[in-house]
C-alpha cells in the first residue's frame, strides 16, 4: 500500500413494497430461495458498493481492503432492509 485515504461506507435501504412483493410472490420460491427477492438484495448491494467505490475515489483512492458487509432490519416493524458495506480506502 502506497497510502491509506480513511474508511469509507455506502448504505442502501430497501422499502416496505419489496416485502410486500416477495410475500405476495412466494409461490416463485424454488428449493427454499427467491429469484425476485434476491435480485432486489442485490441490487440493493451494488448501490451501496458503488456509494462506497465513489466515495474512495472522491478520496483519491484506487481500492478498497478489508470490506464488510451488514443486512439490518430498520423501520416501524423491521419493515425495511438496509445493507450496509464499509473498507478501508487506500492507494495502491
């Protein structure tokens, strides 16, 4: 590592309607796992990614090391998800 720029986060938060939609859509549940829910956690994942990847290069950095990354339950109910991922942003 050439120099370290400080620890860098993105969050994404999905809403109540993508609960509403999986329970709704339960029936497209194969082998215990949901096409559509899974492509919204992802989605939800790559918009805290890139929230992260942009505020290290506003740093100066060129990567990121020892990523995190956390699911929450947030809301009235636990009634939205956020995913949340953190590094440390360095130049190499």
């Amino acid at each position: 590592m050439r120099s370290y720029h400080g620890v860098v986060t993105g969050e994404a938060i999905l809403g109540a309607n993508i609960f509403k939609d999986f329970f709704a859509g339960i029936r497209d549940i194969v082998g215990g796992r949901s096409a559509a829910y899974e492509k919204e956690l992802k989605r939800a994942r790559d918009i805290a990614f890139q929230e992260m990847a942009a505020t290290a290069r506003d740093l100066g950095a060129n990567a990121i090391v020892g990523i995190d990354i956390d699911y929450e339950t947030v809301g009235a109910q636990g009634s939205m998800l956020m995913v949340s991922v953190s590094g440390t942003a360095v130049s190499v």
